[in-house]
C-alpha cells in the first residue's frame, strides 16, 4: 500500500490530485483542517497495478523516443485508419468486424428502439430519508455531499447526513467535512441501536440523505440494515452507477443492489469515459430512470439533470 500526504487549499483539489497520482481506488486515512488548508492522507491498494502502468509507460518511451520511431507509430495509425474506411478482407478485419457486430451494434440498436423521455427521472429527493447506495469507488460519498448542496442551497430544504460508511478506512471523514463545511448536521450510523438513539432528533429534518458502505456482500448484519431502511414507505432509495466501469461490472453491481428497491440511477463519473457506450448500454438494458449525472469531483458543481447530458446526446427536451 502506498502512502501519501497532501496539503491543499480545499478538498476537491486534494481528492483531484489524490486520484490523478494514486488511482480512482485511492483511500482518505485522515483529513485535518489547520489555518485554512487541509492536510490529507491518503493510501493506494494498488501498487502492483501502478508498478506495472509505470514499467509499460517507460518501454513506450524508450520505444518511440526517435523521430523514425514516431513515424512508424504515424503509419501504423495511417494503416488502421485505411482498415476502418476501407472494405480489406482478411481474418483480422473479420474478428473486427465481429466484434463490433456482437458487442456494439446490438447496443446501438436497441437505444435507437428507447424512448429516453422515460429514462428520465423528473422528481427526484422527495422522500424524508434518501438512501444512497452504490459499489466502493462509484462516488457514492462525493455523490451524497452535491445531493445535500442541492437539497439545502437550491431547495431550501432543513437537511441532515447520515454515515454508514464506517468499514473503509476513511470513508466517512471526507463527508463528515462537507457535511461541517455546508452547517449541516451529521450522524454516524454503526447498528441498529444507533438508528434508534437518533430517530426523535431525524423528526425534525425534512429530508436525510445516507451514505451506506460500498462492500456489503459479505456483512450480513449490514445488509439486514440497509434492507430494513430501504424499505420503509418514506424511503427513496438512490443507486450510484459509475460509467468508467465495464458492462459486465455495471450488470453485476445494477443486478446486485436492486433487492434493495432501487427507485432511480446517479450515473458517476461520465467526464473520465471515452465514448458514449457506457451510457447506451445502461439505458438500453435496465427499467431504472436517471435522475442526475455527475462530471466531476467538484461539490456542490459538477452534477446535473439528466436530461441537460441527455438532451445534448439525443436530443429530447426536458418535461
């Protein structure tokens, strides 16, 4: 695990300069806040990976450090661009061209037969408790403090936060400090007996939004809590769908959190993909609609309606 310090003047810098240097998996230790500057630490469980991004960065450099070598690089670019605009034939134009056949055509051909007005969720946060869920590194906890800016700068709204995002390390600090630097109240949330002890003093908000922990598969007593709290008649339950991961991941996750009715998507982390294929394919494969999109870790900003990202993309209005 690899450990560094960070002394910055707010927090979307820090976490921006955290993920860019230690991986989106990257875990907050510690936030301390000292003469207006924040000092944080933070840790990446991914060292083998980045030993290995590192080694293949280096032979690329050392491979096309040369102008001849650029200019290979150039006519192999040249070479695939002839492949795509041509009708070559040949075993690897064909394994293309299947691939592109089984994986990307049926997705574009099924959001072509979407109707994307009704994948848009028009009225979302009205329930009393908000229960966002999601995956570990889904921007699940950054996703609840822009929820709680919208709530209470935009809506006006008398708003608390919840955590139970106590198992990672880290996991609740961050937000405990936008929850403090908003002025709005926060709970920590271990057990059952804890939702108890707080219920008079969540009375007098009108909305709470919960953070719950990423990893539950293999805590029970967890899974029970979330399942008791999600199903309350005055619950709006949330789930946070990162567009950075691959469609298999994105279907076990969506498959998995659903039995804890889910009532509508965030889709997380649209401004770090590379095309739109994220996107069609979770609109073309599940019932759910998408209440809001986020491009970006800056709070209370990059976040929007859904509509403002699919109204640019397909071009439908909003209601």
């Amino acid at each position: 695990m690899k450990m560094k310090k960070y002394l910055v003047d707010n927090l979307q810098k820090g976490w921006m300069l955290i993920r860019e240097e230690l991986g989106e998996n990257a875990i907050i230790l510690s936030i301390k806040e000292t003469e207006g500057s924040f000092e944080i630490l933070a840790a990446s469980p991914e060292k083998k990976k980045t030993e290995i991004k590192d080694k293949l960065f280096e032979q690329f450099k050392s491979k096309f450090s040369r102008k001849e070598d650029i200019s290979s690089l150039e006519k192999i670019i040249n070479l695939l661009i002839k492949i795509k605009d041509s009708k070559l034939s040949g075993k690897f134009l064909s394994e293309i061209q299947d691939e592109i056949s089984d994986i990307y055509l049926p997705i574009i051909e099924k959001i072509n037969s979407v109707d994307v007005l009704t994948k848009i969720e028009t009225n979302p946060l009205r329930k009393k408790f908000i229960n966002v869920l999601g995956n570990v590194s889904s921007g699940k906890s950054t996703t609840v403090a822009k929820l709680a800016a919208i709530l209470k700068f935009n809506r006006e709204k008398k708003i608390a936060v919840a955590s139970f995002d106590f198992y990672k390390i880290g996991g609740s600090e961050s937000l405990k400090t936008f929850a403090e630097i908003m002025q709005i109240p926060f709970f920590m949330i271990k057990d059952e007996k804890d939702l108890i002890m707080y219920k008079d003093s969540f009375e007098e908000f009108e909305h709470i939004l919960f953070d719950t922990p990423g990893n539950i598969k293999d805590l029970d007593e967890v899974e029970k809590l979330l399942t008791f709290i999600t199903s309350s008649p005055q619950a709006e339950n949330i789930l946070t769908v990162p567009l950075t991961k691959k469609e298999s991941l994105i279907n076990k996750d969506i498959n998995y959190f659903s039995k804890f009715r889910i009532h509508h998507l965030i889709l997380t982390k649209i401004d770090e993909i590379e095309n739109q294929i994220p996107l069609y394919f979770v609109l073309s494969n599940y019932d759910y609609k998408i209440s809001y999109i986020t491009n970006g870790l800056n709070v209370p900003k990059d976040i929007v309606e859904s509509y403002q990202v699919l109204n640019g993309i397909f071009e439908v209005e909003s209601r």
